[in-house]
C-alpha cells in the first residue's frame, strides 16, 4: 500500500489556452474549441489522434457530451470530472493515469468554466438538496480567517500582514501585466490595495482571483512515445491529491495558519518525485492563490520556507519572477483569472512554457540551476479542502 | 392543586427608540423603545428561547406542548412541532396550535389550568403595523412559557385559585390573514363592551378563588384594546397593577399577559395573590397564589435582566426586517429551501443541536458523524451530544459583506465549546465592530432564511446574555 507515482512514464507533448476573461461572446463550446484546437495544433495533431478525453468543469455541463458534442468526437470515451476549484488539474491526473496504465496511447486533459452566463457576481455553485444546516459563508471569508490566526500565532502585527499579502497581489497583477492570455493586465500597488474596503474581514475584493471564462487542454502520451510528436515534450514527475476529513472544521486543534490537505499533497509529491528539497530543485510553482492569505500560507505547507518566514520572504521579494523562487509567474488566479475547471490546466500551460524555456524573453525565468516546476491546485475551505501538487520537467531522470 | 411549575419570558434582543419614527416620518412614535424581533427571528423561534428558559430551572418534562400565536410563522402545518424538535420532546408528547387571535394566548394557558398532565403552553407574538401608526409604536415582539402541572409533576410556584371567562362577539378589532397591519373600531364603542364583560369575568373569578378585590396583591392587566384596559385597571379595586412593560418593550399582544406575569413571578414572594386579566374579545381572569416552592425558584434568565440586555436597531432597520421597505439585495443567489427528507434525517441535529461524541476519543462532531476524526473510535460508536445549552468562546472571527444575507454582513465565528468541540457558526444579536477572540456565545434557535416558503430553522451562537 503506497502512493508510486508515475514518474517518467507520461509526458505532455502539447497544450493550449484561451485567453482568461469574461468572454461575453464565446460559450462553453467556443472555449472548448479554442483550447482543444491550440492543444492539437502545438502536439502537432488531430482530434482523431486522441484515444480518451478527460473534461473538467465544475459545473458549466454535464457528462462527457459536453465536449463530445461541441468537438463532434465520434466513438471515443470523454469522462467529465469535478474536484471543486482543483477540477482542471483532476482531469489531468486522470488522463496520465490512462496512458500510463497502457489502456491508451493518447489523452487529453481539458478544462473549462463559463461562469459569467450566472449573472451573478463571483462563482456560486448551485447546492445539491441540503438538509440547511450548512454554513452561510464566502470562501473569501473563510480565507479571511488565515490573517488573524496567522498573526496571533506568529507575533506579526495585523496591519503589517494585511500589507504583506497586499504584496502578494500586487507582485500576481505585475506578473498578470506582461501575460497576453491574463484577464487583469494592470500593475496594482499593494498601498492602493490596503486603502480599498474590505469585504471579508481585511480582504478587499483585490486579494481575491479574478472571475473569468476560459478554457485550457493537454495533450498526454506514455513517455517512450513522446518524441515522436515533439522535441521538447514535458515529463510528469509526480501527481498527488489528497480530500481532507473535515475535521479541521470542528477540530480545536486546527488554527488556521496552514492546510494540512496541501501539506500532505505536497509530502506526497515530494516522495514520488524523489525531491528532498523542493526551495532547492524547484525552478517555479504555480500555486491555488484563491485568495491572497492562501498564497502566504501555501509557501509554508510546500516546503518552500520554514513555518512563520513566509510573511518575510514575500517582503524579501523571494517570490518574485526574478527572485530566489518564482511563484504564479503568469499572474496566477488573482491576475490571470480563475475560470474553476480550467485553472488546474492553465497553471500547467505556464509549466509547459516557463520549462521549455517558451514563456517569451520578458517572462521567461531563470533555469540556469534548476529546471523542474511544480503545481499546486486547491478546492473548499481552510478546514475542508481538497488538494492536487504535480511535479513536472523538461528532463527524464 | 394545578399551577405554575416553571416560566420563562423571552425579549428580544433589539429595541427601536419611538422618537426615531417621527424623526424619519415626520410624526407617530412616542417615548421609550419597544422591543423588536430580529430578521431572523419569528414566533416559532421565540417561543423556543422562551421555553428553553422555563425548562432551564426545573426537571420537570412537559407530556404536551400547546403553542399559541397571532402570527404564526406557518399557516396549514403546525409550529407547535418545530419547538417539539428543538426542546428534544419525545414523539409521544402532543404538539398542537392555538391559532390566530390575541386570546389564544391566555387561553391556552386557561386550558392547561384546567386540563391534566405537565402542559408546556407557550405563547409569542410579533406586534406591528404600518409606519407611523399606534400599533407600530405600542407594540412590542416577546414570549413567554409555562409548564403547567400539579405537585405529582414538580413543586408548583403559584397554584390556581380561580378562573373565569366572559365572551361576546364584537368586532373591535380585526386583521386579515396576510395583512401587515390591524383595524380598529372607534374605540369608545369597544370600551363599552369591555367594561361590562371584565365586571362579570373578574367578579366571578373572585367569587371561584373565594377571595375579595382587596386581597389581590397585584393584578396583571394586558388587551388589544389599551383605552379599556387603562381604564378597568382602575376599577378592580387591587392592592397595585403591575408595570405593563410599555416603557421598554411595549405590548407583546397574544405573548403579554405571560410576559407580564413571569416579570411579576419574579419579583413576587411566597404567599401572594396576582390576578392576570386579559381583555381580548371578552376577558379572561386567572388568580394564582404564589406558594413557599417559589423562594427555591431561579429564573432561567429574569425579564428583567432581558429588558436592561437591549441594544438598538434604527428605524430603517426595523421597517426592513419587518418587510416594510425592500432594499436592494446582494447579487448572489438567494438560498435554495432545505429538503424537507434531509431535514428530517437530521432533526435532532437540526432542532436540537445535538452533535455526536466518540465513545473512545471524547471527541465532539458537529454534525453528527458515524465515522470519527479520532482513528480511536469505532464505526458508529458515537453517543448523542446535546449541545444547545453549552457555553463556548470564540476563537476567531470574520465579518463577510459579500454573502447573500436578509441583513448583511453576517458575522461568522469560529467558537469552541465549554468541555471540547469546535463549530464555525454565524452570530447573531451582535454588533460587527464589537466582537472579540474570547468573547463569550450561547446557542440560540433562529429562522436562518424562508424559501419557496419553507422556514430554514437552525442555530446561530450570540453573544451570552447575563446569567449565563
């Protein structure tokens, strides 16, 4: 009994990404083509070619007719999966599964999500029957809870933290700024941040991602036959996913500086991927930054620096494109925008890019030392959530 | 003998100052406040924190529950059933509704008086009307509880004396269903059928407890007619009249003469004779004698102690609560209505807060799980954990301004329960700016939100009041 991982054994050898905005001419089927047709076009193949499908959306359609019928796909299997806001990333780790079990030669991950036809202002999912008991809350609110906890536990002064995940949004929007694909293209000041009111305890409505439409797809083949359609194919070093108890919803243990889902995830990776030390071996991650508090956080629970620094190093500039350990170089959820069931995929389509050294000479990072990145993609609530990391690189071995 | 075993009085939190009425109108209002029922809360809900207070004192069980309003949360289904739930009431006990007027109140509490077994009869009421009228002014939201009995059922603070009941058809006043404000008839007209019909009631109560006028130690005077009632409380020839709580919470109508009567339970000493007179289409009289079980009595939470624990709510405030004036709702989606199979399931969780604990861990799961987080604990090896009256402090909090609310923001808290357990919970009866890590909260039963017409009732935590 223990999580192996499939390392080495499938490599990405294609990719595509709509822009992320609110698309209010293009429906799900738009952005299913848009990205489906860009993935084949960078494999180098046909939708023919594709042996499996796997659609993630969190809820713009239902089952696999949601991509079969737009791409007119004939006799082929398409299974519609959702893992809340880590859906895109699910669809992933379920098509590498399928190539690497040898059931098929070729697979495609994609992810989509309309979510401005809802009319509505941010993401609302619609709940199944409930017997209404379940809390009345926003994410953001929940998220909320990490600055207090975070302070109180660390000895940071509350005004100084609310200023330090400003930081963090405003380092997401420079990066967005110089991303044709994001939906925010505006540098933000993180004092202009801190002046806006706030909507969920100190978080103003500029510490949460982005709500957009859009769409991203990979194209997956067992790792032996990756050259035959590409030259610089990426290889999936590791995939993990954990679904938390809930327990830290009613645990008094729990404090709400971290999330144990991730942590785990992470751990898990690590493990697969043979890394001791991720600061070390990781050229970049694009990590779940939902909210700002959330980004703080995660570089603790990854690895990236000890517990109670995270706070310093965002000040220390660590985080930046160009700094000791990129992290969200395309803006990220707050910059790029978070369309849910295409997010997991587009944070691997920055991967595809940064890795192979295709992000564009004003985005491309560092690679001189270290040439591996890492995904992490999150769903729920501090206290429930659900948590994927994928490790990738541009080498085997 | 039959009587009083326990009471409770329930006033709500928030008080609307009348001098704010006309300094928005233009005119009505008056002097003092009364009191006002949250958003989130209804008659079924008040009578809920009304009987939790009358079982709080004693160990008594109620083997029926009568509930009494005139304005009921639901017409067609009874609301008697959801204080059932809440109170953890066996399926055996009877829950039934006394249902429309003003008179039910009193008159379910007559009829317990008179019937057999321990009867909890609790009675609650909204009081409104349309802006800048008499009755939006004098009204006041409030219930109250008593769990009637005899000795065999628990010791009897204040015995029955006697009765009586004089009835006349007379339309005074009037309401339709539905109709957000009552008619009244010119009101000399109803003056002179009151104050014939309370000579006759109170007469013969006297004449049924075997007493005279002058040996009532306090009468407990309340009606929908305020003219007649002021006037017959000067004519019944007793010792005092009790305050009538116009001052602070105004009249609570169909929840009043119980209302009044638990203030004056509590402050009254063994031996002493109260008369409770209710004009309401006719009148009914009760006279009770307080007896020596009263001295070892301790109200769950005194009106009193309710009454001075106010804070206020503006007047904007109040005319959207009470659906006076609509404003504009947040763009989310408002809630979807609880499935009535899943609430069933979840009843004692739903309506009794009660939770499960791990037999091997201790560990409290809120809801009730049948696996545990504790690895300790078997399938299913869960006991029932009652929670509704346990403490707890918060432990973190945070004010959300972007979620569907009928009054945002809500206020959410993480809160740890006294003896291990955690929930993250909304609050309610609160102040944004004023709430603290280590604040101390109960538990209380509160209308979340009405869908397609459906109440979605479940608990909220509020600041714990005095005497927690």
């Amino acid at each position: 009994m223990a999580s192996h991982g499939i390392k080495d054994q499938v490599a990405i050898i294609g990719m595509g990404c709509t822009q992320f905005r609110e698309h209010w001419d293009k429906g799900v089927d738009d952005l299913l083509i848009d990205s489906a047709t860009a993935a084949f076009d960078s494999a180098g193949v046909s939708k023919d070619d594709v042996d499996a499908f796997w659609l993630g959306t969190a809820s713009s359609g239902m089952s696999g007719l949601t991509l079969s019928q737009p791409l007119k796909l004939e006799g082929k299997p398409v299974t519609r999966v959702e893992n809340f806001c880590a859906t895109g990333s699910e669809a992933l780790r379920q098509a590498s599964y399928a190539v690497a079990s040898g059931a098929y030669d070729m697979a495609m991950a994609i992810g989509v999500e309309k979510i401005k036809d809802s009319g509505y202002q941010g993401l609302n999912a619609a709940p199944a029957p409930h017997d209404g008991t379940k809390r009345n809350l926003t994410a953001a609110a929940m998220y909320s809870l990490v600055l207090p906890a975070y302070a109180a536990r660390y000895g940071v002064d509350e005004d100084e933290l609310r200023m330090v995940v400003a930081k963090i949004a405003e380092k997401n929007h420079r990066n967005g700024a110089l991303n044709p694909l994001a939906q925010f293209r505006r540098e933000m000041p993180a004092e202009k941040i801190c002046e806006m009111a706030s909507v969920a305890g100190r978080l103003s409505v500029f510490d949460c991602s982005g709500v957009a439409d859009g769409s991203a797809a990979a194209i997956v083949v067992r790792a032996e036959d990756a050259h035959k359609y590409c030259d610089d194919p990426l290889y999936i070093k590791a995939l993990s996913f954990v679904s938390g108890t809930g327990g830290g919803l009613i645990d008094p243990d729990y404090d709400y500086t971290t999330f144990p889902e991730c942590e785990m995830a992470g751990a898990d990776a690590y493990r697969q991927a043979g890394i001791d030390d991720p600061r070390s071996a990781l050229a970049m991650a694009e990590v779940h930054d939902c909210f700002t508090p959330t980004e703080m956080v995660l570089m603790e629970d990854l690895g990236f620096c000890e517990r109670g620094t995270a706070w310093k190093e965002v000040l220390a500039g660590t985080f930046e494109r160009n700094g000791d350990m990129p992290i969200n170089t395309d803006g990220g959820l707050k910059a790029f925008g978070h369309p849910v069931g295409a997010s997991g995929l587009r944070m691997h389509y920055e991967c595809w890019l940064q890795l192979r050294s295709k992000a564009g000479d004003d985005r491309q990072i560092d690679l001189s030392t270290r040439n591996l990145g890492l995904v992490h993609n999150l769903g729920g609530y501090p206290g429930e959530m659900v948590s994927f990391v994928s490790i990738l690189g541009p080498e085997l071995g | 003998m039959r009587g009083i075993i326990s009471f409770g009085g329930y006033v709500p939190y928030r008080r609307l100052d009348r001098s704010a009425i006309a300094a928005v109108m233009g005119k009505g209002g008056g002097r003092g406040t009364r009191s006002v029922a949250s958003y989130d809360e209804d008659t079924t809900t008040m009578g809920v924190e009304a009987s939790r207070l009358a079982l709080r004192p004693v160990d008594a069980e109620p083997r029926a529950l009568w509930f009494a309003t005139a304005d009921p949360a639901y017409l067609e289904k009874t609301n008697a059933t959801a204080i059932h739930a809440a109170l953890l009431l066996d399926s055996s006990v009877g829950a039934l509704d006394f249902g429309g007027a003003v008179r039910s109140g009193i008159g379910a509490l007559r009829t317990a008086l008179d019937a057999k077994g321990p009867t909890m009869v609790v009675i609650a009421d909204i009081r409104g009307g349309l802006p800048t009228g008499a009755d939006e002014a004098a009204g006041g939201d409030g219930a109250a509880a008593f769990l009637i009995g005899t000795e065999d059922d628990g010791p009897v603070v204040a015995e029955l004396l006697g009765s009586a009941s004089a009835t006349e058809e007379f339309v005074d006043r009037w309401r339709q269903p539905g109709s957000p404000s009552a008619g009244q008839w010119e009101e000399r007209f109803g003056e002179t059928r009151y104050g014939p019909l309370t000579t006759q009631a109170w007469k013969e109560a006297l004449g049924a407890a075997g007493i005279e006028a002058a040996d009532v130690d306090v009468a407990v005077v309340t009606g929908s007619h305020s003219r007649a009632v002021k006037r017959v409380s000067g004519q019944l020839g007793v010792a005092r009249v009790a305050d009538d709580l116009s001052a602070a919470v105004g009249n609570t109508g169909t929840a009043h003469p119980g209302l009044v009567l638990a203030n004056e339970l509590e402050q009254a000493e063994p031996g002493q004779t109260i008369a409770v007179v209710m004009l309401a289409d006719g009148v009914e009289v009760l006279v009770l004698r307080t007896t020596d079980a009263l001295a070892e009595f301790t109200p769950g939470l005194p009106v009193a102690a309710q009454i001075a624990d106010g804070a206020e709510v503006s007047y904007a405030t109040y005319l959207q609560w009470r659906e006076m004036i609509q404003v504009q709702p947040p763009n989310r989606p408002e809630p979807t209505r609880p499935s009535s199979s899943a609430a069933a399931r979840a009843q004692d969780w739903k309506y009794g807060f009660v939770g499960s604990r791990g037999t091997e861990s201790g560990t409290l799961h809120l809801p009730p799980a049948r696996v545990s987080i504790r690895p300790e604990d078997e399938l299913d090896a869960m006991d029932p954990a009652p929670m509704a009256d346990v403490g707890a402090t918060v432990v973190t909090f945070t004010i959300d301004r972007l979620v569907y609310s009928v009054s945002p923001p809500v206020v959410f808290a993480v809160v740890d329960f006294d003896g291990g357990g955690r929930l993250p919970v909304e609050l309610t009866d609160v102040e944004p700016d004023a709430v603290r890590i280590g604040q101390r909260v109960e538990m209380t039963f509160r209308r979340l939100y009405e869908a397609e017409g459906i109440n979605n009732y479940f608990w909220k935590a509020r600041p714990a009041r005095s005497g927690q």
